[in-house]
C-alpha cells in the first residue's frame, strides 16, 4: 500500500460547484497532515493544516478520520482559479520528512 | 508568507558534470529538505537536515547526492556526476520551530540534464 495515497483525478468541475478530495495515508503513526496547492511547474504552497477537530478557511473545509486513516478537503463555490493540483501531506511521528501524495488535478470549468 | 530563495531557476549540465544547487533559509528556521519532481510525477523526499546533519535520507539519496551549509546560511545539494535520470525540479524546504508545522518550500531549480 502506497504510504499516502490520493485519486489523480482530474476533476473537471463548473464554476461554483462543490467538490470534494480524498486522501488516505498507511502509517497509523502520522501526526501531521497538511494540503498543499501547486500550480504548474511551480512549488507546493500551503492551502491548510488539517486538524483532528476538522477545520474551515473560507471556502476550504479538511477532516481528518484516524480511525479510517483519510483526510479529505472540500471546496465550496469553486472559482477558476483553484483550478491546480492538491496535494496531501502527511508526516508520520519519528520521523522528520514530509510524505506527499501523487496529488488530485482540479479544472474548475467557466 | 516567508520566502525560501532557490538559485539558480533553471541550470542545464552535460551528463557526468557536477551541480550545485543553492537554497537561502529563513533565520530562524531548523530543519532543512531537499525533495526532487520528475515532471508529471509526485513530489519525493531526498533528505533532512537538523543541527548541520542529515537527520533522514530516502533511498533516492545514494552516494551522488551530498548536503551541506557550507557558511551557515545557504543550503546546499550537489549532485556529483550526473545522470539523464536526475533531470527534475527540485525544491528546498524548511520548517521552523516544532514540527507540528508546516514546510515551505522554495520555487525550485529545474534541472535539466543532456
């Protein structure tokens, strides 16, 4: 099983839709968990931490369910340009490296 | 935001030349990173670097690869004799005090290798 895995997507969505990204991670350890944007050939950029009580920014909502080992991160009203790839980041306790996901493609459609 | 500073942008090197790539942390940041993306793949780890030491290496990190602050503020990765296969966008990466926090990443130096 891959250590963070993420569906590749892409998701082709209209303008204000609602769209939703999984994330499912294989180390039951981790203790961090992060979303990243990155945007063609440039670096990952921080969207949002996740934390364990689940956590809004304006339009973006992440959850995270230990139990089930995913995080997820929803996109409201959704605007041309969130159109990038998400990537999800996990750091597992005892360790200092960031692991990422393949990443999810978004095209918000106008 | 803090700005992590890569040099150079891009650099193209002949196959079997070394290379060094630069990073410029931010002062009060500790724990340093090298990851490495081949295009239209994922983002992979190549090494950590806490108190002038490699705290972490992925098996990526083979004997071509070495990291250093050589003055104690720029960051370094050499690539000694380099492979077509290392052709890719690296990026450094820092994290400040407790790492509960999140990395920041530089805007990369695309490697490309002929």
């Amino acid at each position: 099983r891959k250590e963070v895995e993420q569906d590749p997507g892409p998701f082709n969505v209209p303008e204000g839709a609602t769209v939703a990204f999984n994330c499912t991670y294989s180390n039951s350890a981790s203790q961090s968990f992060f979303w990243y944007r990155q945007d063609c050939r440039k670096e990952p950029k921080l969207l949002m931490s996740v934390y364990s009580s689940g956590n809004e920014d304006g339009r973006f909502t992440a959850q995270l369910n230990r139990a089930s080992q995913y995080i997820s991160l929803l996109i409201r009203d959704s605007k041309l340009s969130d159109s990038a790839t998400y990537l999800c980041v996990v750091r597992p306790s005892g360790t200092y490296k960031y692991i990422f996901g393949t990443g999810t493609r978004l095209k918000v459609l106008a | 935001e803090p700005e992590v500073t890569q040099t150079p942008s891009h650099q193209v090197t002949q196959m079997g030349q070394e290379v060094i790539l630069r990073c410029v942390p931010i002062s009060n940041h500790l724990y340093f990173y090298w990851y490495r993306q081949i295009l239209g793949q994922k983002v992979e780890f190549l090494v950590s670097f806490y108190n002038n030491e490699i705290s972490e290496k992925s098996e990526i990190f083979d004997d071509q690869f070495s990291v250093e602050r050589p003055d104690g503020s720029n960051f370094t990765l050499k690539i000694r004799s380099t492979k077509l296969e290392d052709s890719a966008m690296y990026f450094c990466a820092e994290v400040g005090r407790g790492l509960n926090t999140e990395a920041f990443f530089g805007q990369g130096t695309r490697l490309t290798v002929v």
